[in-house]
C-alpha cells in the first residue's frame, strides 16, 4: 500500500519536472524566434552591403598600338676601302705610313725596289689611289712582294649604322621605315633613335634570321664602332584603334570577354581580339570607344559595383 503511494508521489513528480521543462523550451524557442526575426532586416542589409564589389575603371579609347621585340645589335661603319697593291716584285725598302693616318690621293705609301743580284733597277713608289684614312698596313721594310701584293688598305669612314638580326617570322610586317630605339652598354639610360634603312635579301639557314641595318636618328661622337647596343624594334604598328589593358579580359564560355560599368552594374561585353603583346590587346568588335571599363574587382554579369578608382 506504501508503495504504491510512493509510486504515485513519483510519477506526478516527474510528470511536473517534464511540464517544467516543456515550457522553458517552448519559451526559449519563442523568443528565438522573436528574436531572429528581428535581426532579419539588419542581416539582409548587411549582406545587400556587402554584395556591392569595388571595381577600378578605365574609359576604352582608340589610339596607336605598337608590337615591339628586343635584339642585340652592334654599331658598324658604312665604309669605302681599296687595297693598295704593289706593282712589280721587289723588295719594300720603305713604308710612309701607319694605321689610322689620313692619306690624300697620289700619297706615297711605300717603296719598292725590283733590283735583284747583279741587277739594278730604278726603285717605284706606290702611292695612294684615294683620299681617306689607313685602315690597315700589311707591308713592311725588307719584306719580299710581287705583283698584286697587298701593302696596305685605305677607305673612307662612313656613318655609323646598326648591324642586327631579326627572325623570319616578322617578315610579314617589317619594311624600311619603321621605327626602333636603341640603348648601349656604355649608356644605359639614354635612349636613342633609329630607323630600319635596310633589309637582308636572304634568310640565314642556320638560325633563320634577315639582317637588318638601321640608321641612328643622331651621330653621337661617344659612339665607337664595334660597340654592342640593344635595340627595341617596332615590329608592328596599327593606328586609331581599340585598346585595352589585357589583364582585362577573362573567359565566358570560353570566348573573351570584358565588363564595363554601367549603371552602377557589371556589363558582360564578348570582345573580338586581333592581336596582344604582354599588356596590351587590340580588340576590333565589342567595344567602340567611351565605356568604361572595370580593370580590378571580381564581378559577374550583374554584380552591383562602387568605383573606387579610375584609371587613366
């Protein structure tokens, strides 16, 4: 009978803990509840803020694109050289000149005497056949020439011009005329202009490449011939066109495409590109000049934009 009682005691008990406890949970949910709700706004605004992308924008103009490579050239003179040859056989008795000396025509260059033992003959002078400067003296005192022997050479320094070659693939595009700048080791940092004067008439078999001559803009007296220079060369040059900075471009189902700014939007535009370097691309459909545009800031087609910085 006792224990039956106790029995009963407990069940209510446990019954009143179970009710307890329903309550508070069912309160605390409410609340939750009350109080997620109430938060909603708040989040969805924050989120509607940060869904906003900060974007850098260039205005699309048209303007001049150059295609340039770098080659390693040297500085050589266009000269005029003769070699002045001995007439007769016969032993140089005397020499009248040295490298680098200036010659007028009908100076004498050296002396040769045609006598042999038990013979004597009248000695000749060999004289120079032009004006210019002495190149090189290949005779000396006691040397035994014939006819036909070369005793020394004599030209005329022209001017100093660039010695380079390009590649066969820019054949396509290269012609006299185009432009190029050019530094040397000597000065670094001084830039120099030059012009394509000349263009090989083969193609070398061994490394295919045309040799280039290309005509300093200034004769600079600090330039010596031999000097090795780098030359920048414009290999390709389009005027009034679109251009834009590369980095600009992505991929949309695999054909290129750019955003512009508009209306506080991303514009998805697909583009037509002709031809790129390392920075820049020409692009010949899908811009026409005046948009703005986005060149930083991950967007999509849509994604509502803040420009924080434009690009000029």
């Amino acid at each position: 009978m006792k224990s039956s009682m106790l029995d009963r005691i407990t069940t209510i008990i446990l019954l009143l803990i179970c009710l307890v406890l329903s309550v508070v949970i069912i309160a605390r949910f409410t609340g939750g509840s009350s109080e997620s709700g109430m938060n909603q706004p708040g989040m969805q605004a924050r989120s509607n803020e940060s869904s906003v992308v900060n974007v850098a924008v260039q205005e699309v103009n048209r303007t001049t694109f150059s295609r340039t490579t770098t080659l390693g050239g040297e500085l050589t003179s266009e000269r005029e050289a003769v070699s002045i040859t001995s007439t007769l056989s016969g032993k140089v008795t005397e020499v009248f000149v040295t490298e680098g000396q200036t010659v007028s025509k009908g100076d004498p260059i050296a002396v040769i005497d045609p006598s042999t033992a038990g013979s004597t003959y009248k000695s000749t002078t060999v004289t120079s056949v032009m004006d210019g400067t002495v190149y090189q003296v290949s005779a000396y005192v006691g040397q035994q020439a014939t006819n036909g022997t070369v005793l020394a050479t004599v030209g005329k320094t022209g001017e100093l011009v660039i010695e380079t070659a390009l590649s066969e693939r820019y054949l396509a595009t290269l012609h006299t005329g185009l432009e190029a700048s050019f530094t040397t080791a000597a000065w670094p940092n001084e830039i120099q202009r030059a012009v394509v004067t000349h263009i090989g008439s083969k193609v070398q078999a061994s490394n295919r490449t045309v040799k280039v001559i290309l005509s300093p803009s200034v004769q600079d007296d600090r330039f010596k011939e031999g000097m090795f220079v780098s030359v920048t060369l414009i290999t390709e040059k389009l005027e009034d066109v679109i251009v834009i900075p590369s980095d600009a471009i992505t991929t949309y189902l695999g054909e290129p495409v750019v955003y512009i700014a508009e209306g506080g939007t991303a514009k998805r535009v697909a583009v037509t590109i002709s031809v790129s370097d390392d920075n820049l691309s020409v692009i010949t459909s899908g811009l026409s000049g005046g948009e703005q545009l986005i060149t930083a800031g991950s967007v999509v087609e849509g994604s509502r934009i803040a420009v924080i910085k434009e690009e000029i």
